[in-house]
C-alpha cells in the first residue's frame, strides 16, 4: 500500500523513493513530463510512479489525465513497452483537455534503469542537485534540486509559528533557541531535535546547503553578529533577519564592525517578510516563508547554486618583467580588481580564492571583494597544488556539487561567460571547458564525481588533463578578447589596447 497522499507526492526525491520501494516488490512504471506547451499545473520533469497494482504517487496534471495516465502506465507494464503520450492541445484524447489549453508531453517507461534511478535518489538524500534520463526519453535529461530546508535561531512565539508553519508544509525545520522553556514547548509540538543556543562563541555546526534558508529570529546584540556571520559564512541560498529597518542597519554596523565584508552583508534579507511591519508572530510567519519560497523557487532555476566558484590567484608572476602581474595597473586599478569582481551578486556556493604565502595585497582585494581566502603553502609546486587547495576547500567546508575554475590573470572575463559556461554544465555534463582556437582552458566546470581526479593531478597541471579523460563533455566558445592572459607587460599592453579599441 502506498504511504498516506503519496498521489501526491511533488519532489522528486519522495516520489523515486516510492518508485524504488515498489520496483523491490511488485513492478512499477515511471511517469516523466518531458514537455509543457501553454500553461501546465507541472513543471517539465515532474514525475509519477504507478505500481502493478495501480497504487499512484506522484501527480502530473491531476484529475482525469492522472486516472488516464495511471492505466496506461499499467498497460505498459503488462506489455513491457515504454509510451510517449501528449494530452490537451494536439493529444489524440480529445476528451481529456487541458482547462488552460495547453499541452503535456510525457513518457511512461517500466522499466527505467535501476541504478540510474537510484542514484538520482540517493544525489537528492544528499541534497545535491541531480539529473535523471530515461531511455525511453530520447536523450531528454530532467534536472532536479533538493528540498527547501529551514533554520531558525532565535527565541520566543515567532520562531515557534514560523517552525509550525514550514513543517505544516513539508519543510525540514532545524530550530535552534536561546531559552530553555522554547525548547520544552518546541519538544511537545514534536520538534524533538530543536537544539540549544549556550553561548555566542559556542554555536551548533552550521551545516547550510545552498538549499537551505537560515532566519534569525530575536534581537540581542551579543549573538547577531556571530548568529549572522556563521550563517554568512556557510552556504544558505537566503539569511534573514527579523527587525524594523533601522535595527537592520545599526545589526550591519555592528556586521561591518567585526570585518565582515560588505558583499557578504549585502546578503542579509531584513527587515523579513513580503509584507512589513507584521506584529503576529502567525502572520510574521507566513509574510516571511514567503519570501523565503520565492527566493528558494529563484535559487532552483540558479545554475550556480551548488557551485564553488574557484579563482586561482597564487601564481608566482615569473616572466612578468615589473614586479606582481595580479597588482599592475589596468584602467587605474590593479588588474586583479577585475577577477575580483566577478560573480559578485550571483549567490553560489561559495567564493574561494587561492593565494601564496605573502600575497597579503592581493588576499585583501580579495577579500574586500567577498572571497574566502584559502593560502596554498605549496604554489611554488605548480598550478595542480593550487586546483587541489581549492577544490578540497569546496568539497570539506560547503559539499559543493561542482566547481567552477577561473585564472585571476584573465582580466577580458565576463560573467556573462561563466553563466553560458554553468548552463552547459546544468544540463547534466560532469564537465564543461571553454574553448578558444580550438584550445580547451578556464573558465572550466567540474562536477562533484571528477574531484578526486582534479586533488589527484601534479607539477603544473591543469585540469584540462581530466577534462580530456572523459566522455560526457562539452565546450564553450570563448571570444578572443575574454581569452587573453597575461604573464608579461606586453600581454598587459595588448589588454588595454583591446579595451580601447
């Protein structure tokens, strides 16, 4: 029997795993949009699971279509045939219309591979962003994201309701609250794990994925600043604070105060909420989760949520004939200024920049710019070391699915590359290179699967190596301007004379 409203189960998490346990026992067929023309009730990769037995989890559209769907789900079970079907504008089921008149297209495989479909699961049980392809889908590859999940910390009824709120709807909820008498009402409504807040230089582990949203709920100076700045130092795709505007700003001083930089203060959603000046903690919380849906709805649709984006900035400027390249002047300011910049207001995973020892000045613009600096003891052993410094620092502190590998002393990038580098690589490629005269470099993408390869390389290699040794890849073309580097001042000049041109 099918758990309680498994009809209608939405992720895709959920539904795969009902798909896996009645696969184990007696059969099942998988459902998948492939196509949505005009307006839709889901989105293209929604799914549906329909056991032997006709139990349904899952939905695609909702009344008749699912009825209809679910019997030919197990006719193609019982014929072991796979079904490509449209309903609504062009369908042959001319009385199965869609009320807003537009299409579906779907397909009903039964007998989807096992191991692919498990490992999508088991991708999104890790909260990591996953791609499904079913052979009978003519190379169309769903892309899926992992639940909304939820913390709170903070004290007193607004943490409560907006806890009762997100568990209402589905949402893991992590609370974590000042007060013991919270935490004793917390525990009776059924948040057994709520955890308590002792002291500001002792907090929980923060352990945000770019899919989780963190919200501090009560004003007390000692704990917002270390509250915020371990939330701003994690991965949460939202960090919120609740307050009027002007404890907002005096909270940002106090931010600014204690060298947290502004791009990462910048991030703070405060005063909460899509309605302001909410005094119920009920209506508080519904003004705020929604704020909080609709920036989770934009960070699915972010081909750079679960990427660590790493910018190799700990090279040794050797054949530069006057000193540090990174710190000569371009435009009036040092040429790494421009590195700095990039991806600046795109939330990612993280922002990693990787310097030498006694690279202070180009540490600073870094960090002035929100990167997290990571120091590579070893750059003099080539640019591997550094790739490796990186790319363990993605994987140990965020859980990154992917990262993106930049060159510091590449001043022409545009993020207007690196987001046509990123859609690629979202299309389910382990990874993506660009391309210019018909040599593969950075900006690269690498999934999570290539990270051993990546730690794995030495001397002065670079990650074209490992790009070369796999299959499922691709390239993008980069313009001959993006591609200039520069290692000495005649590089430097032609850079400039490119700009004015």
């Amino acid at each position: 029997m099918p758990p309680p409203n498994a009809r209608y189960l939405e992720h895709a998490e959920d539904v795969l795993s009902q798909f896996l346990a009645w696969h184990a026992s007696d059969g099942a067929a998988l459902v998948m949009i492939t196509g949505t023309h005009g307006g839709a009730v889901r989105d293209v990769g929604a799914l549906m699971a329909v056991s032997a037995t006709g139990a349904v989890a899952g939905y695609i559209s909702g009344g008749c279509i699912d009825a209809d769907v679910a019997l030919q789900a197990m006719r193609a079970l019982e014929i072991g045939q796979s079904r490509s079907l449209r309903y609504g504008a062009g369908s042959p089921f001319t009385d199965l219309p869609l009320p807003c008149g537009g299409a579906i297209d779907l397909i009903i495989d039964p007998a989807p591979d096992i191991a692919a479909v498990t490992a999508c699961r088991e991708r999104l049980q890790a909260r990591k962003p996953a791609h499904l392809c079913l052979s009978a889908a003519n190379g169309f590859k769903a892309r899926y994201t992992p639940k909304l999940r939820l913390r709170i910390a903070g004290r007193g009824a607004d943490c409560l309701a907006l806890a009762r709120l997100a568990s209402a709807s589905g949402i893991e909820t992590v609370l974590q609250l000042r007060d013991g008498e919270d935490i004793s009402h917390a525990r009776q409504e059924g948040f057994e794990d709520a955890e308590a807040l002792d002291t500001p230089s002792a907090l929980p582990a923060n352990c945000d994925d770019p899919f989780t949203a963190f919200v501090l709920m009560f004003h007390d100076t000692d704990w917002e600043v270390p509250l915020l700045q371990q939330a701003l130092d994690g991965a949460a795709f939202y960090v919120g604070a609740v307050g009027s505007a002007r404890t907002h700003q005096r909270r940002t001083q106090h931010l600014l105060a204690s060298g947290v930089a502004q791009p990462a203060v910048n991030r703070i959603r405060g005063p909460i909420g899509l309605i302001g000046s909410m005094r119920d903690a009920s209506m508080l919380a519904v003004s705020a989760m929604a704020e909080i849906v609709e920036a989770y709805h934009i960070q699915k649709s972010n081909v750079l949520a679960s990427t660590a984006v790493i910018l190799l900035a700990a090279g040794q400027s050797t054949r530069f004939e006057n000193g540090d390249k990174l710190l000569a002047d371009l435009d009036g300011a040092p040429l790494l200024e421009r590195s700095a910049r990039l991806l600046q207001t795109v939330p990612c995973a993280a922002r990693i920049a990787v310097t030498a020892p006694g690279q202070a000045e180009r540490a600073s613009i870094l960090a002035r710019h929100g990167w997290t600096i990571v120091e590579n003891p070893v750059a003099k052993d080539g640019q591997s070391t550094s790739l490796r410094t990186g790319v363990e620092a993605a994987r140990q502190t965020v859980g990154a699915a992917s990262v993106m590998i930049l060159l510091a002393d590449m001043p022409g990038l545009s993020d207007a590359h690196l987001f046509e580098v990123a859609t690629r690589h979202a299309e389910g490629y382990s990874a993506v290179m660009s391309e210019a005269d018909g040599i593969f470099l950075p900006p690269a993408m690498f999934s999570d699967e290539t990270f051993d390869a990546l730690c794995g390389l030495t001397g002065d290699t670079g990650a074209k190596s490992v790009f070369a040794k796999l299959s499922d890849t691709a390239a993008i073309a980069l313009r001959a301007e993006e591609a200039r580097d520069v290692d000495t001042l005649a590089d430097l000049m032609a850079s400039l004379e490119t700009r004015y041109a």
